[in-house]
C-alpha cells in the first residue's frame, strides 16, 4: 500500500485483551446528576460499548475560576468506566472557553472579514494564534496530563475538538502578527513576497511587512495569492496548536497515543488534513450525512479520503449521527436500516472504531435534538435495540480489526488548495464546487463497478493503474512532472477541467492550460468557456455539458479525439482526447460530463483493468477490501434504493437492514455485506472462494 504512515500507534487495548473493533460515542456526565451515571454504563455494556470519548466540553467543570480546579467528578467517571470494562479517550476540553477566561481576556475572541468581533456563547470561541488562549489551554492539558496519565481508563488523548470547525478564519490582531511572521519565513524578504502576490497589480507593493494584512472584506476583490496564503497560514495556525497540546500530552505521558477528530465531511473546506495527518499517533474523522441525492457514495467518499489520509492504516470514526442532526435546514430522521449500514460503509473503508455524537441525548442546549445512541424515548426505542444490534455485529467482526485497505486499481487525487483557490473571487464562474466535481469522478468509477482510493495530491502514485486528476487548480510543476512520470511509464492519466490553470503562488500558467501537463496530454487550453445556469452544450459522446466547456487545441499529431462538441462556438472542436504513451495513455477531459458519459469514459480508460465485481452488480454495489496481508474481507455496500440480489458474488452468512427479511443473499437498502475472501484473479471479474460472515 503507498504511503503507509510510519509510526502510527492504535489505542491502546485493555491488558491481555486482542484487537478488537471499538464501539462508543462522545460521553458527557457532566450533564447528568450522578445517580444517572450508573445506569449509562449499565446500558452502555448492555449495547456493546467499549470506547467513550469523556471530558469534550468540560473546561468550565473541571477549572470553574482561573485558580480553581475541581477534578473529582471526572476521578469517578473514569473509574466507574474502568471498573466496568469501558476505556476512555480522554480530551483535553480546551475546545470551548469558560465564561470566566473570555471576561477576563476578550481579546482571545476571533474577529471575522468585517472587524467584528465573534461573542461567547457559543462554542470555539478563540483565536488560533492568541498566546493568552494558547497559555490558558496549555495550563489545562498539563494538569490533565499529570493526573491521568497512569490512569488504566484512559486509551488515548482526544486534543481539542474538530479544530477549527468554527473559528478557522481569525483577523484578529494577533493573527495579522502571526500571518507576517509566517509569511517572513515562507518568503524570506519583501521581494520574494511581493513576486510571489503579483503586487504590481494595482499598486499593491509592499515596503514593509508591518504593512502586510489579512484579507478581510475589501473595496474590491483582495489579491488572489494573498486569500490562498490566509488560508494556507489560517490551517497552519490551527495545526500549530494541535502541535503545542501534543506536546504537553507527549511530555507527560508518552505511551498513550494522541488524536484530534478531523472533519472530512461535505461543507468543511479549511483545514488542509492532508497536512496534519503525519501529527497525529492514528486519523480521527467525524462525518456527518446531508440528505443530498449522492449522500451514500458521499459517505462512501469521505471514509475513502479518511482512509487516504492515513495512508490505508485503520482510522477512528470519532463522530457520526444515529439519526437527525439538529444542524441543518430541515434535519430528517435516518430511514430503517442506515444506523448499520451507514457505520459499516466506514469500517469498510478502515474504521476499526465507530462511535457517535453522542451517548445520552441531551436535555438542554443547542444540541437537545441531535439524536444519540439513547434517545430522549430511553432504552425501550427503536434507536436504542438498533444501536444494540450495531454493537453485536462489530463484535463478530473482530477478525477485521487491525486489517488495512487493500490498495485500489483506481485513484482519484484530491487537493485542498485546489479546492481553496478553485473556488476564490474573480474566477470563471462561481458555479464551480470543486469537492463537488472530485466526488462526480469518484462516482463514475463506482458506476463501473472499479474501486478506487482517494488520495491527497501528495501520495505515492505507485502501484496504481489510472490515476484521475479532477480540477487540479493548484498544479505546481512538481506535481505535473509526477503525473506525467506516471503517464509515461505505463499509467493511465485522466486529467478532467480546471487543472493547470495556476501554479502555486496562484499565477496562471502562461502558453495555454493545464500549464506544465500539455506536453503529456498532447493539447492545450486556449479559453475557459463557461455556461450560464439553464445553458447545455452536447457532446458527440453522448453526452452535455452545463457547466464548463473549453476551447482545445491539439498539438501533438499523434492525439486521438474521443469526442467533440456538436453545437454552438466550440461545435466540431476536440472535447475529450487521449495521448499513447510508452504503455500507457494520458487523456483529458474538457467539460463537465453527466454521469452516464462519465462511467463510459473511466471504462475506456480502465480498459485493460480486471473487474471484480460480476457484470450484473457493477453500479448497484460498491466493493471495498480490507487485507490483513493474508486474509482478505470485502464488503459489498448497496448504492440503490431496492434489495440486490449478491448471490453472484457470495450468499451472507447473515442479513440486518432495512429489511431483515430480505431473504438469503439479499443486500437491502440501506445495506453492507461482509464477506471474507481468498482471491485468484482471472482475466475479467477476480475468481475468488469466498466465506460468509456478515452484512449490516
């Protein structure tokens, strides 16, 4: 597998106990009167919990004045959770100030692009970059740290909480200080920086870095590589203080691995996580479901780049929903059977941990009507009989626990300052979603019945059969030079719109788009065609595009034309091409495809890749594996909205869904199929012996 990251350290296991699929949730007493604390653990051993993360958001609890501490009631909790066999990934509680330190110190609130300043009262109420916060904070992890670093409970550290959800994008003065001095060492003088932003353009040259701001709302559009610096420095500044807690947490007990729950989710854009991965011990994510009609493969996509991140080894799913949340617009209840199918569709991409926001569903508060494992009905409800179950089959799954990905034919890269940059002011259209086109790819490949693993940019490409670079904004020549070193020693390179248009100081690439990759490829971009909401033009493929559309030239004679436009300024011009190379091919794409035209496309470009999926189930389920570098489990996830019949690939052993009577070897919907293999490849679809064992 590419990039296995070196040095990860799992949670630690109960002494003498194996490895084991961990079970849990956000657990918060601290809301409860203690007499209901004993009834949690009995329900909690009666569902199958084994894992609570404890102590999220409970600063003001545990320090209620600045030179006041009060840590009896956690002493309990966590003895309580050890005498019954429950571990605890213990936070550090530094996500939510108390009252007292922002009365104390309003300046560690954030200040937004106007100036004005974020109020308590809410949560992550404090500025990444404040060293009063950063003192006050520190101060917590230190006392945690000594007192509970021996304590048997206590499996791993849980730093902050999902860092930077609500406070990524500070313009406070202390984050101008700290974005000067960031800048001073990533440019080193004034000419560097000045050449780096393009200050010539609108008289922007700086004389001084004390002159230097962040980009807060401006009288026209802010400098481009000033916004994409902001948000390079704005995550930089957020991991620093992931950075400084572990350290505490490393000084004073450094055999419990340390995490932070990561956001990898639709609507998160500011942390680039590809950049923390290598600072945590193993990759948390929390992830929560949008009813969009793609969310399953959404899921599906969010667990596969969690699983990037980590560079195939096993994750931890911190945090998902039983059912609604109480965040969105309208927050719809999951159907029957998407609590199981939902957290097994994770644990097939790699989660070797499934826990939830949050145990005991809250009484008061913003999050009252977040569902939870117990519900406000209590133990006699649907919720809670389906979480017990949930926790049942994770316990037959033991023997997957510790296993990693199985590496994909297939990768789809995928790159967070695309994606910043991608979608600034003062572009082609703002119509553009960049997760958006990157997940639309990711599909067609499902579409085909191919798995693929989705990856930061930076990942080793080895090992791989076709790479696909959806709207690679960002492309520094680096970046070019791996995919064309890929292309041309036998790869298949899919390169689709919006790639190549800047390198990475966001400057266009000049003599044609997608800049340094038009030799590869063959062609090059004179113009971005843009379409207007309602406007379509069609493809000889079949196809339309209602988004992006580009004038293409060919400059390499021996380029093939797989389809042109057939109607408006572009008709009779190469829209989709493809370049032979030494054993390999490099084609482009330039213009959104729907999703027919996009599956036929990764089937010509995956044409010599073997199958393994039967032909009848291509499109209907998703196949993932996981490999314990002997045994091998798949896991068959149901993409439609009726049962499908897997007997062609293998019966399950046993069905729990939507429908449990679905009948032997069928998949209900929602569904996932756990099936253990030994594989034996053939020319089309994998021959494989396959034993049964579990679908959710």
């Amino acid at each position: 597998m590419p990039d296995s990251r070196t040095g990860v350290r799992w949670v630690r296991s109960p002494a003498g106990s194996p490895r084991r699929l961990l079970f849990g949730a956000d657990y918060n007493p601290e809301q409860w009167e203690r007499k209901v604390w004993r009834e949690d653990v009995r329900l909690m051993r009666q569902a199958g919990v084994n894992i609570v993360s404890v102590g999220i958001f409970s600063w003001s609890q545990l320090q209620p004045a600045a030179d006041e501490w009060t840590f009896g009631w956690l002493d309990d909790v966590l003895d309580l959770l050890h005498a019954n066999g429950i571990s605890a990934d213990l936070a550090t509680a530094t996500a939510s100030p108390p009252p007292w330190l922002t009365t104390r110190h309003p300046e560690i609130l954030p200040l937004n692009e106007r100036g004005e300043v974020l109020s308590p009262g809410g949560r992550q109420h404090w500025r990444p970059t404040s060293p009063i916060f950063r003192e006050y904070a520190l101060e917590l992890v230190r006392k945690l740290a000594q007192r509970y670093a021996a304590h048997p409970a206590v499996v791993a550290w849980h730093i902050n909480n999902e860092i930077g959800c609500h406070n990524a994008w500070d313009h406070s003065s202390d984050a101008t200080v700290a974005f000067r001095e960031w800048l001073r060492e990533r440019y080193t003088d004034l000419d560097g920086l000045n050449r780096a932003w393009g200050t010539a353009f609108w008289s922007q040259r700086y004389s001084s870095f004390d002159e230097i701001l962040t980009p807060r709302l401006a009288a026209a559009h802010p400098n481009p590589s000033q916004q994409l610096d902001f948000k390079r420095f704005s995550s930089d500044a957020l991991k620093g203080h992931l950075q400084a807690e572990r350290a505490i947490l490393r000084q004073w007990s450094p055999e419990i691995p340390v995490t932070t729950n990561f956001m990898v989710m639709d609507g998160i854009t500011a942390m680039n996580y590809a950049d923390w991965a290598d600072d945590v011990d193993f990759v948390s994510n929390d992830h929560y479901v949008t009813f969009k009609p793609t969310a399953r493969d959404e899921l599906s996509f969010s667990a596969n780049l969690t699983s990037g991140l980590a560079g195939g080894s096993p994750w931890f799913l911190m945090e998902h929903s039983t059912s609604a949340v109480n965040w969105q617009p309208v927050n719809l209840a999951k159907p029957e059977g998407a609590l199981a199918a939902d957290a097994l569709a994770h644990v097939a991409h790699g989660a070797d941990a499934v826990c939830y926001f949050q145990w005991r569903q809250s009484r008061a508060g913003a999050e009252k009507f977040h569902s939870a494992m117990l519900p406000h009905a209590g133990e006699d409800s649907d919720i809670f009989r389906d979480v017990s179950r949930l926790g049942e089959t994770l316990a037959a799954l033991h023997e997957v626990a510790g296993s990693r990905r199985k590496q994909a034919p297939v990768a789809i890269l995928f790159d967070w300052e695309s994606w910043w940059a991608s979608e600034q002011d003062s572009h082609h259209t703002s119509r553009f979603r960049y997760r958006d086109e990157v997940l639309d790819w990711y599909r067609a490949v499902l579409d085909g019945g191919h798995r693929a693993d989705v990856i930061p940019v930076s990942s080793s490409l080895e090992g791989y059969r076709v790479v696909i670079a959806p709207a690679v904004h960002v492309l520094p020549r680096a970046l070019a030079h791996r995919l064309t070193h890929f292309a041309e020693t036998g790869g298949h390179l899919l390169v689709a719109f919006n790639t190549g248009l800047v390198d990475e100081n966001d400057h266009a690439w000049l003599g044609g788009y997608p800049g340094p990759l038009r030799n590869v490829l063959g062609i090059g971009v004179q113009e971005i065609r843009p379409l207007l909401e309602g406007q379509r033009t069609s493809l000889s493929y079949g196809s339309h595009a209602g988004l992006w559309t580009e004038k293409l030239d060919i400059v390499d004679p021996s380029v093939e034309v797989l389809a042109r436009y057939t109607d408006g300024e572009l008709s009779g011009r190469p829209a989709i091409t493809r370049r032979r190379t030494a054993g390999g091919t490099a084609s482009y794409v330039s213009a959104d495809l729907d999703d027919a035209a996009r599956a036929r496309l990764i089937e010509h470009v995956a044409a010599d890749v073997p199958n393994e999926l039967p032909r009848d189930l291509r499109g209907k389920v998703e196949l993932t594996v996981r490999s314990d570098g002997v045994n091998e489990t798949a896991f068959l996830i149901n993409r439609t909205s009726a049962p499908v019949d897997i007997t062609a690939y293998g019966t399950p052993h046993t069905i729990v869904g939507a429908d449990g009577n679905s009948g032997p070897g069928l998949l209900p919907s929602p569904g996932v199929a756990v099936v253990s293999v030994t594989s034996h490849p053939s020319d089309d679809v994998a021959s494989v012996d396959r034993r049964p064992v579990m679908t959710a």
